[in-house]
C-alpha cells in the first residue's frame, strides 16, 4: 500500500514538474519580450510550484527509507520537513516578487503585449486547471496532504494567470498599466500561501487532532471484540503522513484472567494493524465491577453527578473497592470551558461530599 502510494505521489510529482517547467519556459519568454513585470512574477510562481513537487519527491523518497537502530519507527516525518522547506521556498519567491513588483510601481515601464501574449497566457491558464484537478484528484485517491494542497495552488495559481490575462487585456484595449498592482496581488497571495503550508505543517509536528471519523473507526474495531466493553483514551503519534503508532484504554469485565486479558491484547492489535495500519503499541485494562450490586448503584449515583456539570464530554474508567473504600475515574472536560481546573473541582468536591469516607481517585483526561 505505501509502495503504491510512493509511486502515485513522485509519478503525480513528476507531472506536475514537467508541466510548470513548460508554463515556466513560455512566460518567462512572454513576460522579457512584452516587458511585463506581472507575466514575470507568473513564471517566478510556476517555478516554486515545479522546486515544491521536486522536494515533495525528495521528501517521500527519503521518508520511504526502511527502519534502522538509530530511527526504530521509520523516517516518515521528514516529509514535514520537505514541507517546510517548500513554504520557506514560497515565501521567499513572494516577498522578492513583492520587492519588484513595488520597484516597477514607483519606477513604472510600459509594456507591450501582442495577441500572441495573450493567447500564450490564456493556454497557460488551462493548463493549470487541468493540472490543478488531476494532482488534487490524485492527492485525494492516496490521501497525500502535500499532493491535495499543491493541486489546491495549481487551481489557484489558474485565477491568478487569468488577472494577468485581463490586466493585459485592458491594457491592449485602453492603454491603462494595471500589471505591476497585480504583481503586488499575486506576491501577495504567493506568501500568503507560504504562510499557511508553513501553518500547516508545524501543526503535523506539534501534534494536531487526528480526524475523528478515524478515531471512531479504530475504537469501532477495537470494540467488535467479545470481551471488551468500551474503547477510550486512543492517542495517535504520527511518524509522517499515514504512518500511525498509538495507545488505547479497553474496559473489561473485573472476572477476566491475566492469559484471558492476553490473548485479547493481541487479538485487537492484530484487528488495528490490519483494517487501519495503525500500529498499538500498549493497551491498558479499565476493570469494570460485575460483582457487587451496590458498587452498580455507586457508579449510576457519580454519574448523575458528573454529567450534572457543563463541558462533560465522556466518564470512563470508572472501579471502586468496597474494603479498601476508594473511587476511580476519569472525566473529560471540552477544551472549550473557560476554566476546567475549576469546573474539574467542583466535581471532584461533589462526589467527594456525597462520598467523604472514600479516598476519590479523580484524573481529568484529554480530549484527543
């Protein structure tokens, strides 16, 4: 699977290359021959997208580099490196094309376009939709992020040609000399772009959310085995794009033995690494009471009282020992309450003035 994916992306890369690298060649030609410093900076933007799709096959060739003493889980993250460089890339072709286009504001030039030109930018704007829609089609057929992102800007890239085709059609028609203020638009736009493929991928090295159908989809699997009753608390680390190791709380009956709660483990971890590639790396056992009716009656009356505050979005793992008089449980609260500590207090305070002889182990989990 990875294999085919590999091929996909440096294949669609490779297009991608070729075809900026053609609209390069042919604007850059316009652009010196017309004198238009807009048709220029055109070409400038088309040959950052032709070095972002050659990183782009640096990067998931170098990703692709099987697993060694030193990186036991594989290379896949220095596809956010090839990222970042790209943006770095982008930024750094917008701000010069700002640079210029702002010189030829103060010190303008008149340009000269002919039909040719025009017809030569009008081709080039086609090309780029036509591009834009297979890489991102593609993008989407392997789950590629950078692949998604660069048909995305090749779609993009296509309105910002088609401002330098009608700038350049005024001009021809009423002598008015839009091109350099569109030059400012479209290095505007090239940065802006940078800005936000930098955004993005800091947030892959930092730890973004995971999608949340995909969490659904795991814990779903997890939870068509017999012997577990519930699935909470699945952390996903990413190693690159698709490239999952992760841990997850099981509930099971408090009857089940250690061989019992063995084979399960590896039961599930089978089930995640075939249906979803994702590699579990520990599995941690909720005990959930059978024998005691009043414990039942416990765990109903605490959960009355959590779900009675705002922002609770789930309780689980939930154990209490008559003898040893003490409470277990965990309590996610939504990141979007002002003050969780507080909100988490008052809980903890609720069920502990319902329950003063018992000792309240009380852990707020994330919301993952």
């Amino acid at each position: 699977m990875n294999e085919n994916r590999d091929k996909i992306i440096i294949k669609t890369s490779v297009i991608g290359i070729a075809a900026n690298i053609f609209l390069v060649l042919f604007k850059a030609a316009v652009g010196l021959i017309s004198n238009s410093i807009a048709v220029i900076l055109d070409a400038v933007n088309n040959l950052s997208d032709a070095l972002s799709s050659l990183i782009t096959i640096i990067g998931t060739k170098l990703a692709n580099r099987k697993p060694d003493k030193k990186h036991p889980l594989g290379h896949g993250r220095i596809e956010y490196l090839s990222a970042m460089i790209v943006a770095a890339l982008v930024i750094y072709a917008g701000i010069t094309s700002l640079i210029e286009s702002i010189k030829k504001i103060i010190t303008p030039e008149e340009p000269d376009y002919s039909v040719v030109s025009l017809v030569i930018i009008g081709a080039a704007v086609l090309v780029k939709i036509i591009l834009g829609t297979f890489v991102k089609k593609q993008g989407e057929k392997v789950n590629s992020g950078a692949l998604i992102a660069s048909g995305s800007d090749a779609m993009f890239d296509a309105i910002l040609s088609f401002s330098v085709f009608v700038s350049a059609l005024i001009f021809m028609l009423t002598g008015i000399s839009l091109e350099a203020f569109v030059g400012v638009v479209i290095a505007g736009f090239i940065i802006k772009a940078g800005i936000e493929m930098l955004m993005e991928t800091l947030d892959e090295i930092l730890g973004k959310r995971v999608d949340r159908d995909f969490i659904k989809d795991i814990k779903k699997t997890i939870c068509e085995d017999k012997d577990v009753h519930g699935a909470f608390d699945l952390i996903l680390h990413s190693y690159g794009p698709g490239k999952y190791v992760g841990s997850v709380h099981v509930e099971v009956l408090d009857t089940m033995t250690a061989d019992e709660i063995d084979l399960m483990e590896r039961r599930i971890a089978d089930s995640v690494i075939k249906k979803h590639g994702v590699i579990l790396a520990g599995i941690g056992i909720y005990s959930m009471n059978t024998k005691n009716d009043e414990i039942k009656a416990i765990r109903s009356d605490i959960t009355k009282i959590v779900i009675s505050h705002e922002g609770i979005l789930q309780i689980h793992g939930f154990y209490a020992d008559l003898e040893k008089k003490t409470i277990n449980l965990d309590v996610i609260l939504d990141f979007a309450l002002d003050d969780r500590e507080a909100v988490f207090n008052h809980i903890k305070n609720d069920i502990q003035e319902k329950y003063p002889d018992y000792t309240l182990n009380l852990a707020m989990d994330i919301d993952v």
